[in-house]
C-alpha cells in the first residue's frame, strides 16, 4: 500500500488497487522462478513502478523488468490515445525507473519491436496493450520463452469494450491446451505449464 500511495497520481489509477495487487502475486512468484519480467506496455510505468517498490525489484542481481511502449500516439496508429502520450513521455518513464538499473524501458511498437530487445526466458509476464493484434502478436512471440510456473496476466481479458481481444486470445490458448480464468477484476490469467 506504500508503494500504491507514493505513485499512483490519478483517481484511474487509485481505482484498479485490485489488478495491481493481481499483478504483484504474479510478480512474486515470478521471483522464485528463472527468468525475467515483462511488460506490453507500461504508459506511464505506474503499475511497473509500484511493483518494482513492493519487491525491491531494483536490488534483484538475477532479473530485468522489460518495459515496453509507444509513449505516443498520432492516428495512423491503431491504438487509442491516452491523456499522458506524448513525445516526452518516453523519456519520464526512463526517468522513473533511473534508481533500477535492472529495469528497461524500450520504445516501439509491440510485437516488432520484440525483434530487437527481448529477455531469453520470462518468469513473469503482464500484457496490457487494449489491441487484440498487438496482444496476439506478443504472445506470438513471448508466450514460448516463459518458464513452467511463470504467470500471465492479461489486463484486459473480461472487460467489453475490449472483447476483441477475449475472443482472439481464447482460440489462441485452446490452440495450445490452455484456458484462460477470468478474475472479478476483469484481468485474465494463465499459469504456463512444462511442456
Ligand atoms: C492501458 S495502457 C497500459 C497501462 C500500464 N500497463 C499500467 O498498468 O500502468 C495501454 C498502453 O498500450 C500501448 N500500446 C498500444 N498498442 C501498442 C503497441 N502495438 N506497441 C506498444 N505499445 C502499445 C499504448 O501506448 C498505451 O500506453
């Protein structure tokens, strides 16, 4: 609650207490298993930035926290906008994150950007990019490299105005022998299995 308090700014922020909490869960596992942390995307580093203070992420010798986002928006992107997007958002967010040295903060457009700097394996994995191509495109791409126990959560997942994005990602999971549980947060989570 420390870290909830000292950095979240707005009452859209103070209102999802529970899906931090979720996302905080699934980061302590993650730091018992093998693997570094992911997240597509972060805006402003809010979420990422309270985690990093509730596990003392920053001391972590053993693991990244790989942030991604494009910070910005015009209207050939297909994202929406977001009040705080803009040409220096970028640089606030490394700014936020500059006393962790372990924490990176890229910029791009997910899942290309994904070609370029990415962790080997993932202990814990957050995706919250409100764009069902994107989504399907990092977990393309990242869902492979996370560890057996590794958790996923997907922001989104339950939530109407983002249905595309439910009914894109269950076939994908059914694909591969997964279903999705949706929390009373509207989040999504999977558990990543051996095998
Ligand atoms: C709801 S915000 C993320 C909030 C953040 N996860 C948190 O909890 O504080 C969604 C973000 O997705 C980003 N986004 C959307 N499509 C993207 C893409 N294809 N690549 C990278 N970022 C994208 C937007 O720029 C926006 O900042």
């Amino acid at each position: 609650m420390a870290a909830f308090e000292k950095h979240t700014q707005t009452d859209i922020e103070k209102a999802v207490l529970w899906r931090i909490s979720v996302v905080l869960w699934g980061a302590r596992n993650g730091l018992k298993l093998d693997g570094d942390f992911v997240e597509c995307a972060c805006y402003k580093g809010t979420t990422a930035r309270i985690i990093c203070d509730a596990i003392k992420f920053g001391d972590r010798q053993d693991k990244r926290y790989y942030l991604y986002d494009l910070f910005d928006h015009d209207p050939t992107m297909p994202h929406h906008t977001m009040p705080e997007h803009s040409k220096e958002l970028f640089r606030y967010v490394k700014d936020r994150f500059s006393d962790c040295g372990n924490v990176t903060v890229t910029q791009g457009s997910v899942p290309q950007v994904l070609a370029t700097v990415a962790p080997e394996k993932i202990a814990f994995m957050h995706i919250d990019l409100n764009n069902a191509a994107a989504e399907i495109g990092a977990l393309d791409c990242l869902f492979e490299k996370m560890v057996p126990g590794a958790v996923l959560v997907l922001d989104d997942y339950g939530w109407l105005g983002y249905r595309a994005q439910k009914l894109a990602e269950d076939p994908w999971f059914a694909a591969r022998g997964y279903f999705v549980v949706e929390l009373p947060t509207g989040q999504g989570l999977v558990i990543k299995q051996k095998g």
